[in-house]
C-alpha cells in the first residue's frame, strides 16, 4: 500500500476542492486521485490484501452502493470480522460450470478460425477480478504492442453491478466489456470510450464520499438503516433457478461465441492471427 502515515493531518478541504466538478479534471487526474482515496480508507479501515495492497473492490462497491456515512462506516468496519459466506453453493457451482464450458467452447472454436489465444480466468485486477480475459497471441508470445485483451463477465443470477463494470473500465485491462447474464438470456456488449464521462463522474462521486467520511468519521451519528438480512433461497427457488440456468446456458451458449468472435475479430488486424499448421 502507499504509505499513509497521517490520514488526519491530510488536508482533505484542499482535495475535495480539486474535484468539484468546475475544475473539470482530465480522467488520468481524477483516477490518481481515487488511487489516493483507496490508500487513505485502506489505512484507516485496514482493508488491505495479503500483499499490502487496498482492498480496492470491497472499498469502491461499498462506497457505491450508499450514501449513508454511517452505514458505510458500519460496512467498512466490519469487513475484516465478518466471515459469512452469503452465496448458496449451487450459484457458485452454476457460475463454475458456464464459465469452464465457455472456455474449452471459445478454444475449440478460436484454434478453429486461427487464433492463438490464452484464456485466463479469475483474474486480478487493479480493481477486482475478472472472471475470464481473452489474450490474443502470436506464436505464443503477448502482442504488447497494441491492446489485445477482452474481458466477460459471467452473471449466472439476475444482477449487473454498474460499479462491478466501471471497475473493469477503470483498470484498462480491455476496451471492451462483455457480459454474459444467462438466466435473462442476454449477451452485453459495453464500450468503455462511450461511458468514459458517466465512469469520470463516478470516479468524483466516490473521491467526493469518501472524503466526507473520512473528514467526519469521528462525529458520525448512527442512523436508523436496518441492516439487510441474508436472504436463503427457498428448496424451490433453487431448483427453479438450476433449471432456469440449464435452459438458457444451452440456448445462449452459441450467441455470446458469435459476440466474442466479433469483439475479437474488430480488434484484431488479419495479419494478428495464425493458422495452424
């Protein structure tokens, strides 16, 4: 982590000045900024990796989700003692699965058009963990060049995290974002270039709250936001969900192939791929 050694003794008036949004910061400003931000709350809240590094997901999703100085600071305190495990094992079977299906599948079908290709899944990232990044190669060797990377997001339940997509965006590792959500038989394709200004002024929303909190921790007033329950699916709502998952992965399969293929095809000039031999 970057050393922090005084959080108190920052002058936080100062740098919420530089991001209010007259100043309009340029977007390599306002990430620097929020870099800053994720070291002064993983010094205060010891959200830190087994490396030192912030804990920067857990950091920016809680941020995102309220505006609750209280209920973030309830949240952050409590992340380190809490070791509940609140995904029913068969969604995690379920994600699992499509993912290893859709990888040998994107194999198959890359070696076939004359890819070379490396498939990586549960990737960290500066700001998460992508579930599967697509490499293209030549003859095995990285093209570091230009980039050559596509990221999919695999959703086997009915959510789509706005801050879990701008993470992605955030760390650069791909322009394009792909989306697989299974059960709502959808494939998404996200541009980060068209949501560069929505994810700048998202970046200025979480620098913003987190400032507040950090400039008021010590004089928050508890509020009266019950906390959530952990919701258990029902013996029925899983077996509806599994046989929801085995209908639509099979029905969608073939689509998010074709999507990838596309996205890979528009990033990839001809003489980037080989033919084997």
């Amino acid at each position: 982590m970057d050393e922090i050694t005084d959080v108190q003794s920052t002058n936080f008036s100062s740098l919420r000045d530089q991001l209010t949004y007259s100043n309009h910061l340029d977007f390599k400003d306002l990430r620097n900024n929020l870099d800053r931000i994720y070291s002064y709350l993983a010094f205060s809240f010891n959200l830190v990796d087994s490396t030192g590094k912030p804990r920067k997901s857990i950091i920016i999703d809680t941020l995102a989700k309220r505006s609750c100085l209280s209920c973030i600071y309830r949240t952050l305190s409590s992340i380190n003692h809490s070791d509940i495990d609140n995904v029913d094992a068969i969604y995690k079977e379920s994600h699992e699965l499509a993912v290893n299906i859709m990888v040998e599948e994107l194999y198959a079908l890359l070696n076939k058009m004359g890819y070379k290709v490396i498939i990586t899944t549960e990737v960290e990232l500066n700001y998460g963990r992508a579930d599967v990044l697509i490499t293209i190669t030549n003859y095995g060797l990285n093209l570091k060049s230009r980039t050559k990377e596509l990221l999919v997001e695999v959703k086997t339940g009915n959510s789509l995290s706005f801050s879990q997509l701008f993470r992605y965006f955030l760390d650069g590792k791909s322009d394009t974002i792909i989306v697989w959500r299974i059960r709502k038989r959808q494939v998404l394709v996200f541009d980060a270039q068209k949501f560069k200004p929505l994810i700048a002024e998202f970046m200025r929303m979480i620098c913003l709250r987190a400032i507040r909190l950090l400039s008021s921790q010590h004089q928050i007033s508890p509020c009266q936001h019950a906390k959530s329950p952990n919701y258990q699916p029902t013996q029925a709502e899983l077996e509806k969900a599994l046989e929801d998952f085995s209908e639509a992965l099979v029905e969608t399969l073939p689509a998010v192939l074709q999507t990838i293929l596309k996205q890979l095809e528009d990033i990839t000039p001809r003489e980037s791929t080989t033919t084997n031999g």
